[in-house]
C-alpha cells in the first residue's frame, strides 16, 4: 500500500484506533483536534482523547478553535498532504480545505449511510430501536455526510445492546474499514456510490433528549435507556429528586397502573415500574449524588413505596 501522506482529524476516543492504524501504516504529518476543554468536579484543562494518544506517539498536534480561519487554511495548504482522513472531528471544513489533499478528504461515519447522518448516528440507532448499524467510508463534500460513499461493515444490535457496545463495536470496526478503503485507493481499485437523497438524521443530543416519558411503550423506553448508556444518561425524578436509569429489561408484565407508577421495589425480587403498555424492570440506576448500582442493591438501603409515581 502506498504510505500516503495524512492529515489526522479527530477528537474523540472513537477516533483513536483510526488514527493508531494510520501512524502504523502511512505518515501522520499532523494532527488536528478540537482544544481542551475542563472537566471533572475541578474543571481541570484536559486534552481530547486524540491528542493525548498523539502527545505520546510525537506526533506534531494542532487545535484551532476554527478550522476554516485564512490562517490556518493556508498552514495546511502548506503541508500538501496526499490524503486527510476525518473522524468525528467536531468541525465542518470549507470546501478550501476539501480541495487541499490530492487523493481528497475520507469520513469514516458510525452508521450505514445514508441513514442517520449527524452528530449523534450511534445513540440514534439504538434510540431507534434499528437492529443494525455499521461503519461507512465516504469521500468528503461539502454537505453534511452527504458524500460519495466507498466501503461499508455491518454490526448487530440486539434487543439489550447498548450505546456503549455499539461505540467500543464500532471503533474498532471503524479502523479495519479506513485501512481497507485506503489499500483500494492505492491500487486503484476503490469504487464511489453515490448517496441517494432520501436520508434520516441524526442530531445532536440535548440536555432533553434523556428525560424518559414513562406514557410511552416499555419497549421505547427501553431503546432510550441502553441508546444514552453509557453517556449521558436516561432520567426520570421522583419528589424532585432526578435518577438516572442504565438498565432496564422488558417484562411482558401488563397493568392497569398510571405510567411511571412503582409497580413492586423489593431487594429480592427488584424494581418494577409501568410504563405505557406493560411493566419495565429497572435493573440498574443511579440516585442523586450517588454511584450506579444494581436495583437489589439500591433497595437493600432505600425504599421506593409501591404506588409512588415518577414523573
């Protein structure tokens, strides 16, 4: 395989194992990732997780606040690198800087386009309740992950699949993908499809989008729950106090009982709740101020008083 020359973008730990792939078999000529940014109850500058893999490799590392400033536009038309690859960057790009590399600008994209193109294409699927999604190469345009596509790979989701399985599935998934399609523009042998205009989207999450109406299906609720596990997080509150849900399973359980009513909360047997049509176990959550744990364990030293009601 030729050993193009690359400019890396990406900021998330999604993105690393592209970038790790790339270092092994092309030449990283720079990184570039979005700045840091506080976390943590210190709000302590922290670098992204793409830059601290670079830092450790020596690998130069740029984080320009925007991308498409004359600036830094000109530092890149500098570099005259073969190829940029992109992975969930954070930025759009002008089409001045799609119009830099001579092989053009690869997007590996966490979804079997053209469905859910976006920001947020693996909480979507699961959220959704879709039973697969995958990875999808594309050659960059100037629309929103509306380009050219060039290789795709399938990844199950099952009933109890979660947001965090999908991620760790396709991170990995997405690295083979890269590797392949760039081995198929060396030969010359790599073929664009392109993108129909029918399309769904997928947008960013909100601080909204994890609030659980508990009138909906168990089954809806249950797709919210394991699509937002591991990050942010479904929640209810109860009295005022706000509980995030990780787990839950469908019973086939049906009741009369109003929507978010405690149907059972004993330690042996766990924590039942009624959702639309039938009763959803909550099998793991996370009280205020508190670490997640399992419902038998939660309600080993609090109680939730059966006919209690979340809203």
């Amino acid at each position: 395989m030729k050993k193009f020359r690359v400019v890396f973008m990406g900021t998330p730990e999604f993105a690393v194992p592209c970038l790790a792939a790339l270092h092994e078999q092309c030449e990283v000529m720079a990184v570039i990732t979005q700045p840091d940014k506080p976390r943590g109850r210190g709000q302590k500058m922290m670098p992204s997780p793409v830059k601290a893999w670079a830092v450790e490799h020596d690998l130069p590392v740029y984080q320009p606040e925007k991308i498409k400033t004359e600036e830094f536009t000109a530092k890149l038309e500098e570099m005259k690198p073969d190829l940029m690859v992109v992975v969930a960057f954070g930025q759009i790009l002008s089409q001045r800087i799609l119009d830099i590399p001579e092989y053009g600008c690869i997007n590996v994209h966490a979804s079997l386009l053209p469905r859910y193109r976006g920001a947020a294409p693996m909480q979507w699927c699961v959220i959704n309740g879709e039973e697969k999604t995958g990875v999808t190469t594309m050659f960059m345009d100037a629309g929103l992950d509306t380009g050219d596509m060039l290789l795709k790979a399938e990844f199950p989701i099952g009933e109890d699949t979660t947001l965090e399985e999908v991620h760790d599935g396709l991170m990995g998934m997405g690295a083979k993908v890269l590797m392949d399609t760039l081995k198929k523009l060396s030969d010359g042998t790599l073929t664009r499809t392109p993108q129909p205009e029918e399309s769904n989207y997928a947008p960013m999450l909100t601080k909204t989008t994890g609030l659980i109406d508990w009138s909906k299906s168990a089954q809806e609720v249950h797709n919210l729950v394991r699509g937002l596990n591991s990050w942010p997080g479904a929640y209810t509150s109860l009295d005022g106090a706000k509980y995030k849900i990780w787990r839950t399973r469908r019973t086939g359980e049906r009741t009369t009982a109003l929507a978010g009513t405690v149907v059972r909360a004993d330690k042996k047997t766990g924590l039942f709740v009624a959702a639309g049509d039938e009763v959803l176990e909550i099998l793991e959550l996370q009280a205020p101020g508190k670490k997640k744990m399992g419902a038998a364990d939660y309600l080993n030293g609090h109680g939730f008083a059966a006919g209690a009601k979340f809203d």
